[in-house]
C-alpha cells in the first residue's frame, strides 16, 4: 500500500488526520524536513517546548500541520482544563491545536468555553472503556491512542523481526515501511517516534 505524507484518516468528527504521525522532540526539524506534519506531544512528555521551537525552525506555516497534545490527569478538574490548555499553546507556540486527547479520560464532554481545539479524544484509556464510552457519551470520542503492533503484548522492535524483514524484502521496502503501511491499511493513524537521526528515515511508500 502507498503511503505518503497526504495519507489521511478521517474522524467521527468529519476532521481530516494525518496517518502518520511524529512522536518525539530532540529530532522535530529533521522530521518535519522529511515529510511529518503530524506532530504528537503532551506536557507530561516535556517536549512541547521542543517541538514548538522545532516547528519555528522549520519554516513550515501552521496550517500545513496537524499538531495533537494531550490533557494529563492533574489537569481534570473543570476549572484546570483551561489554564492548561493555554500553557501547552505557549510552549508550543500556536493559538490552536488541532486534536486535544484526554489521559486516562473519566468525563471529557465539552463543559468549557474553551474553543481552541477542533477534535476531541481519549488519550490510552483502559480498553474496557472504548466501547462504553462510544456508546453512551454524549460526545462520543474521535479519537482512542493505544499501543498497538502485530505481536502485542510481545516487546522489542517489530522492524527487526525476521518475518517483517522478509516480506519487506521482498516488497522492496524497509520493515518500518512494512510495519506503517500495515498500520494503515487497517484503518488507523500511527504515531513512531526515534530520538536517534540513524533511525529518522522517511516512512513513506511511494
């Protein structure tokens, strides 16, 4: 399956994401320059500042990005959700995200006047959450972050799998490449991340 940059997911909430996003800070200008314009943080991963200042060194508009963060459990309380919100718009240096995710969400319909997010979702809840929470929610949510690869809960790095090199080879592609693509032909967006430049390559299948 070709997968590029413009490959995107489309949400319950009729909002366009990017497939494939980019999970992780001290590599942002490389990626960016690669192709991602999907860009995941959270204030608990203490990269916002980082990828804000990656965004600005790139050069590249704000509308040409996708950027998601995410809402952690100290900031629940009705009268938080706001002043956090706007710190992690500060530290990212924009005015706006384009999907707010929940850490482990217990009531996420909208009871602000905050309107600086067009999407709305649960940021890895316990999964017996999901089906409850799409059916009886009064905003059921767009989007659910999990983690989830072919041999879950098996750990190590799936690219070096012997079966994913083969069929990579095969197809003339890299495992990772193998590894996206199957992602997306699923149906769902998928957020890598590397913090080393020899890892950083372009996951695109052209």
């Amino acid at each position: 399956m070709a997968i590029n940059s413009k490959t995107t997911a489309i949400l319950s909430s009729g909002f366009e994401m990017p497939a494939i996003g980019f999970g992780t800070s001290n590599t942002m200008k490389l990626a960016l320059q690669i192709g991602y314009c999907h860009m995941d943080c959270a204030p608990v991963y203490q990269n916002e500042v980082a990828v804000g200042r990656g965004i600005k060194a790139s050069g590249i508009l704000r509308k040409e990005l996708f950027i998601t963060s995410k809402l952690w459990n100290a900031g629940h309380d009705l009268n938080d959700v706001g002043p956090t919100l706007e710190q992690t718009l500060k530290d990212l240096g924009t005015d706006y995200v384009d999907l707010y995710l929940i850490h482990w969400p217990e009531s996420y319909e909208k009871q602000t006047p905050y309107t600086l997010f067009p999407g709305v979702g649960s940021g890895k809840p316990p999964v017996i959450n999901v089906p409850i929470a799409s059916t009886c929610a009064k905003i059921p949510p767009a989007v659910n972050q999990i983690p989830a690869t072919p041999y879950r809960p098996k750990k190590g790095r799936l690219d070096c799998d012997p079966v994913a090199q083969k069929i990579a080879q095969r197809n003339n592609i890299t495992p990772a490449q193998l590894v996206l693509s199957r992602a997306i032909q699923r149906g769902t967006s998928v957020i890598p991340k590397s913090s080393t430049l020899d890892f950083l390559e372009p996951p695109f299948v052209q």
